[in-house]
C-alpha cells in the first residue's frame, strides 16, 4: 500500500524485440545519446533502466494488490543493508537475462565489460546487514506485504585497500555516477527534532504526558530500491532516508560578509548525520553522531508507518493489527520510546493505552553474544540528545521493575540486574532491555545461539516471559547465492532435478544425494569446482599478482576480521604448514591455496596488525620456492558481496573456527556449504545445525564446546601451557616472534604474540592443536577426489534448510503472522 491508489499505465513488453526497441529508446531519450556516440556507463544505465521499467510496473500492481487488500505488513527496521549488485538480479527476476547477450552481441558491447560498472551499495558491515538484504529477498518472493527502512548512508562501508601489506580506509562514494536503482521520493520527507527541553502537560496530573519543544530540526528525504520476489510480481521496497538542512538553514546574512563556512554551518551539521556508516565512536562527537543516526532512521520511519497506516485505517485500535515492526538488533529499539511518545504526546493516547499497542507492534532480533556488542548509551547523553525519549524511557522502566518487584518480592539483585538502567559511576541505557521490555517476540538467530541468550545474556527476561523467546535460524537466498554466483552449478542440478523449482523450494535439492555415487555426476560436479577455481584463479591474479593452481585445494577463510572468529588460529595453522614443508622438504604435501578475505573495523588496531600479518605471511610463503609449491596465501583486498559470489563457488573448505559460543550464527557458513564446500569448524552457532543436517561424515569438526570453553576459561586458562607442550604450535608462535615475516624485525608483531600469550581472549591456543590434526585429516580426505566429490555432493543436497525463504516462513507463522498477498499479472 503506498501512496494514493496508483493505476499501472504502462506495461513494458514482453519479447526480446519490444526490449531492444526499449533499450535504444532509453539510450536517446534518457542518456541522450546514440548507439555511435555511447560510453561504457551510457550502456549500463540504459541497460539498468530498461531493466528497472519492468520491475516499476510489477511495483506498480504490487502497490495495487496492497492498497486493495489492506493488509498487515511488516516494516523491517535496520541500520544496515548490503544488497549486492543489482543488475544481474533484476536481469534474472524479470527473466529478460537471455536477451540480454543476443541484443549486446547484436550492438557489439559485451554484458561483462556493463557490468563493471554496476555498484555494490555498502550499506553494511557483514552478516547482519546481508541476513537484512536476504530476508527481504525471501520476504518478495513469497509475497508478503513489506516494507524495510534503511539509512542512506553518503559513503558506504569503506573500501579496503592494502599498502605495505597495511588495510587502509578510503571512502566508498558509491552513488559517485548515479544510483539508477533507486527512486527519490520527497515529497515524503519527515522533519526530525534533537535536543531542546520539556514541558509538564498541565491536563495530565500524572505527568506521563509532556511537550518536547527540540533545539535543532533536521529533515529526512527518502529514497527507494526496488525488491523483487522471483518467480512472482511482487516487487516490494526499501525506503533508505537521508538527511538534508531544514528548509531556512542556509545563512544568507552571514554568506554576504564573506563568512562562507558559518554559512553553511547548520546544513553540514545536518548532513553529516548520514553522512557515513557507523562514524567512530571512539570519541564523544562520534558517539552522539550514531546515537543521531539511530534516531534519524527511526523517528523517519515511524512517522512513514504511520502515515502508510491511515492511508487506509483510522483510530488507534487497529494499529498493531495492521503493523509489525521487527528490530534488527538493537540500532532501532528507540523506536520503542519514539511510538510512545508519538501516541501519548501528540496523539493523546493513554500511557496503558499506548504501552499496549507499541508492546504489541515491536519484536526484536538479538544478533549476538558477545557483551561488549550489547549496545548501551550513556544517560547523560540521551537527556541531551533527546530529552523527552529519556523520560519516557524511565517511565517504562518505573512500571517494568514494578512488574519485576512483583514477580520476585524482595530480590533487589534481579531488579538491578533486569533494569534499564545500568547503575555505576556512569548511568546507562540498556537497549537490549529496552528491547525486550518493549517487544511481543524477541528471537535468537541458531539454535545455540538462542539457547544461550536464554540461558544467560538474556536469562533473567527468559524466565520472567518465557512466551517471548523464539528461534528463527538464518538463512541465505539461493537466488544470489547459488543461481547467480554459480550458474555452472545451478544449470547442473537443475539438469538432475528435472526443472528450476528448487530456487524457491531449496529442500528440493535432496533429489542430489541419491546422484552423489554416480561416477559420472560426481565427474560433471568436480568440472564445475575446476572451472569456479579456474575462473577465481585468473581473477586473484590479475588483483594480487599471485599464481594460483586450480587443482589445489581452495581452503577460504572469508568473514570480518575479529578475535573471536579466529584468523589468528587459522594463520597459525600456515604457518605451521610451511614449518612442517621447511623441515621436511622432500615429503609429499597437499598442494593448497589459503585464501583470507575481510575487512577490520578501522579502529580495531588488534586486527588491523594481523591483517597485516596475514599479508606478510603470504609474501613469504608465496616467494619461498620450495613452500610454493604446496602453499600459496591469496588475500584479495576489499571482501564484499560481489567478491563473495566470485569466491564462494570455488571454495572447497570452508574456514568457521570461532570460540564456540561466540558466533551468533553466521551465513558465509551456509553460503560455502550450499556451494558444495566442506565446513571444517567447531560447534558454534549455525555450525552445529549444519553438520546435523549434512551429518558428522560430512563435516571436519574439531576444538571445544562451549561448556568445555566455559571450564577452561574458569579454571583459569593459561594459553602458555598450551604453549609450551605442543613442539608445533610453539614453534608457530617462535616464528612470528623471530620476525620472519618482518625482515628480521621482532617487534613489528610482537602485538600479536603478546596477545597470545598472555590473555588469547578467545583462546585460539587451547585448541590449536585439535585443529590443526582435523586440518591433517582434511588433506587425507582431499587424496581421495571421490569420496571428497561424494562429501561436497551430500553439503548440496542437505542444506536446502538454510533457505532464507524457510527463516522467512518462520518468522511468519510464530512472529509476524502475516499473510501473503498475491499480485495479479499484467
Ligand atoms: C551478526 C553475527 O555476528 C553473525 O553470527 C550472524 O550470522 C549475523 C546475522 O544474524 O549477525 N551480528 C552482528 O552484529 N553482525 C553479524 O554478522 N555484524
């Protein structure tokens, strides 16, 4: 439902004729330009919205459906989207992909040479802005009404960039050339207020109600990208805001003395608030601008969900019947305060009233473990901030502990342990409290990974509201993942499985496991693997200089850079390799190449040095002429989501090595295994579902389980024992110590073997040497290509559960319920 009733007017052709004939006029009418005269980038944004028409009038229906149905809908609320390129998506959803290279050849341009062209927007960090970019995917392709609510950020995550082996940052301008993408639309802007004071509400006795009069007005200008379901018209959309001066901002006074830069103090100021994603927070004008950014998306969307809402519905009643808000993680939980202050303060609501419907209308997905990722924002600031969401944050916390004083009478310890207020010598805000106060269902994302916010992140509000916790494991869209990043391997399954239903019905890939011990497929599914490799090999060469060998065995650690996901662990067991190929040159070795793939976070100092390392290990490995031959290290600058659809596909092991108990989930775990890669890991996370799925033959498991981590670390652990009884992993350590991989330099890394050996956090050294035996146990499996075939075969077949159309349906039938509406045909 959008607007006012839109009426489709145009329908787009439906032949490779009426396409050509489209894209030509587009090239003149549009770019204003001829086929003689056109550039590179002429091409693809003529290809792209000729592209995007077709989707504009599927929209244009869906817009229709929705209006006509008045539906409940889901508003997914989320600081972070990384969507991925788009055209090839949107060339394949609207089927016009075979045209394509007849028309290009027919012009004489090649589709690959447009391609490049095609930005990725880097709204994201990792996984969780991924997960966000997949189940609004799913959320299309199986028609359900919903709406996701963005930020769009000027620069995007940075682009990483290596210099003497060193990350450096530089800013990603992604809408440099235009974005064809995407549709302004603002005559939908909101205002948004911050700072300023309150005032009592002298009609209201009880003081709940009050008047926030803010000291700076910002205005928030949407935009949107269209997301379209496969295999249906749907095309629903993601609304990214970005914030500009209000309207009187520009000091035309202070312009005429030649006072140019106070000038334009006030519409900087503004702007910078979507200015980047996640500003530093290392320092305090940081911490305020990420608090702002919050409330910007925030108070934006609410006021767009609301006015969505009377579009077609009047009176409060029906609110949370008609809207379902999901929080993804904790960046947006002020929303909660922002719907209580909309409600009881400018729409008159009772306190009771309003707590009812906003309890109702928000869930919250909790997308981690780790206590120093649980946001927390300092009391003082948010009273700055924003003073009227303080207030009312002490109001529902006042009514909440009364619940909680109720429930266990006398026990002050749950009370401060449950609060939303953390005492000491600095007062803060809980969010993830916040959040589940303020929430109908509150999920984890793994089964593991939900046990133990239950269990103890979270474990006071487990057992107060035992309704409230759900699981809902991730998942991952086949159609990017599989069909568009392996279209080698999704013709072959769909050659076996008869037809391409599985891309939307992914448990239908079980159809592979009988094949898996038929020579001949097992043959056709090695040429696939080769021809990836083949294919990653030449492109990591023409980016690292480095000669990869497509026979070796493609072993890829892809993910953020972050101690507890170990590449620590994992850079130990190269160069434990090449110690073991030095000492004994004349044995024989499976032939392997390492290749890393991430970015750290440009603050994280720890994980920046061992970038580097990683770096310096790969030019010595790469340029000793005996370790060479077995060994190559590859680590491609700039890991993203295209970078991951090209390196994925040719991946045969898969690298998730975390703590256990430290991984949320995870979904490169599920992406490699659905590509066929073996997993070798422990039990963390999502892990853990994919092994019993694939089954324990088909997976490399080693090191602790999370009760086993917990009793090392409370016994008190020492990574020096560890240390000194395993010859290998001392001898690991001894070498980066000697500055081997700093031109005999000993301190450039002795960083990064004081933190091993003195705290190891996440205690890689504990179980080094259960990993590096599991590794020996996997090039075993590798000198037998038909079992390992066999293997890879089975991780197809098994893990049509990691569809996130199955985490979509889940979140449908126990959280959202809500009901899929189907659009018409043109
Ligand atoms: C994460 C978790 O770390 C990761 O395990 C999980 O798969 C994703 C999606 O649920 O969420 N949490 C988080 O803050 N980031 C993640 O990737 N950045």
């Amino acid at each position: 439902m959008t607007e006012a009733r839109p009426r489709p007017r145009r329908t787009v052709g439906d032949s490779l004729e009426e396409f050509e004939r489209d894209l030509i006029s587009n090239l003149y009418y549009q770019r204003g330009t001829t086929i003689e005269s056109a550039s590179g980038p002429d091409g693809y944004h003529t290809l792209a919205v000729t592209v995007r028409d077709r989707l504009v009038d599927r929209y244009a229906r869906t817009a229709a459906a929705h209006y006509a149905a008045n539906p409940r809908f889901v508003y997914y609320l989320s600081a972070e989207y990384l969507l991925g390129r788009q055209l090839r998506q949107n060339l394949l959803y609207t089927d016009t992909e075979r045209w394509v290279r007849p028309i290009a050849e027919d012009l004489g341009v090649s589709p690959e040479a447009l391609e490049v062209y095609d930005v990725e927007p880097g709204l994201g960090n990792g996984g969780l802005g991924r997960l966000a970019a997949c189940l609004m995917d799913s959320m299309a392709t199986l028609d359900i009404p919903a709406v996701g609510y963005g930020i769009r950020y000027e620069f995007g995550i940075f682009k990483q960039t290596f210099r003497d082996g060193k990350q450096v940052e530089r800013p990603d301008d992604w809408t440099f050339y235009g974005n064809p993408w995407e549709f302004p639309a603002p005559d939908d802007r909101q205002l948004v207020g911050f700072y300023g004071t309150t005032v009592a509400d002298p009609k209201d006795p009880e003081n709940l109600r009050r008047k926030w009069t803010p000291g700076e007005t910002v205005r928030g200008e949407p935009s949107h990208m269209l997301v379209p379901g496969y295999g249906t018209q749907t095309v629903n959309i993601i609304r990214l805001w970005q914030a500009r001066a209000s309207r009187e901002s520009f000091d035309l006074a202070r312009f005429g003395v030649g006072q140019y830069v106070e000038a334009v103090d006030d519409i900087v100021r503004a702007e910078n608030i979507s200015k980047v994603l996640y500003p530093d927070d290392s320092t305090e004008p940081g911490r305020e601008l990420r608090l702002k950014q919050q409330y910007f998306l925030v108070a934006c969307s609410l006021r767009d969900i609301i006015r969505r809402y009377r579009l077609r519905n009047s009176g409060w009643e029906g609110f949370a019947d008609k809207v379902v808000i999901q929080l993804n993680d904790t960046h947006p939980v002020m929303a909660v305060t922002e719907l209580m202050r909309l409600l009881v303060d400018e729409h008159g609501l009772g306190w009771d009233e309003a707590w009812g419907i906003t309890r109702r209308t928000f869930n919250y997905t909790c997308h981690t473990l780790l206590p120093e990722a649980l946001e927390t924002w300092p009391v003082q600031l948010l009273e700055r901030l924003l003073p009227r969401h303080m207030e009312i944050v002490y109001a529902i916390n006042h009514f909440f502990l009364e619940e909680v004083r109720q429930a266990y009478p006398g026990d002050e310890d749950v009370v401060r342990r449950m609060s939303i207020i953390q005492e000491g010598d600095e007062r803060r805000v809980r969010m993830a409290h916040l959040a589940v106060v303020g929430s109908t269902a509150v999920n984890g994302v793994a089964e593991l990974h939900t046990k133990l916010l239950a269990g103890t992140t979270l474990h006071d509000f487990a057992q107060l509201w035992p309704e409230r916790f759900h699981n809902v494991t991730n998942g991952v869209t086949p159609r990017r993942f599989l069909r568009m990043a392996n279209p080698a391997l999704s013709e072959l399954i769909t050659e076996m499985l008869g037809d391409e239903g599985w891309l939307t019905d992914l448990e239908r890939l079980h159809g592979l496991g009988p094949h898996a011990d038929d020579p001949a497929f097992r043959a056709a599914w090695r040429d696939v693997k080769r021809h990836n490799k083949a294919g990653l090999a030449a492109a990591v060469e023409r980016s690292t200089g480095v000669l990869i060998d497509p026979d070796a065995l493609c072993d890829v650690m892809i993910k953020r850079f972050h101690e507890y996901k170990r590449q620590q662990l994992k850079l130990l067991h190269v160069i434990t390799m090449m110690n073991r190929i030095r000492a004994d040159p004349q044995a024989t070795y499976v032939p392997r190449t390492v290749l890393f793939g991430g970015k750290a976070a440009p603050g994280y100092h720890a994980m920046k040095l061992l970038i580097e390392l990683v770096n310096a290990v790969a030019g010595v490995v790469n340029t000793d002429p005996v370790v060479s031959r077995y060994l190559r290290v590859v680590f491609p600058a700039d890991y993203n989501v295209t970078k991951a659809q090209f390196i994925i596909p040719a991946a045969d092991l898969s690298e998730q090595i975390s703590l256990a108990g430290k991984e949320a989930s995870g979904t490169g775990n599920m992406k490699l295994a659905l590509n066929g890669a073996l997993t070798i890991g422990t039990l963390d996370g999502a892990n853990i579902e994919i092994r019993d799925r694939v089954g324990a033959d088909n997976f490399f498991l080693f090191g602790m389980d999370t009760p086993a981590a917990t009793a090392l670390r409370r016994s008190g652990y020492s990574p020096r024992s560890f240390y000194e009884a395993d010859f290998e992993l001392r001898l690991a350590v001894d070498t980066i110590a000697s500055g081997t991989f700093a031109k005999g330099d000993r301190d450039v890394f002795a960083p990064v073997v004081d933190a091993m050996l003195g705290r190891d956090e996440y205690m890689a050294l504990a179980d080094y040497r259960s990993y590096v035996d599991c590794q020996d146990t996997v090039a075993e499996a590798w000198t037998d290509p038909d079992r390992w075939t066999r293997m890879s075969i089975l991780n197809t077949a098994r893990c049509g559960f990691f569809s996130s159309d199955r985490t979509v349906r889940e979140y449908c039938e126990q959280i959202w319920k809500v009901d899929p509406v189907r659009v018409g045909e043109a």
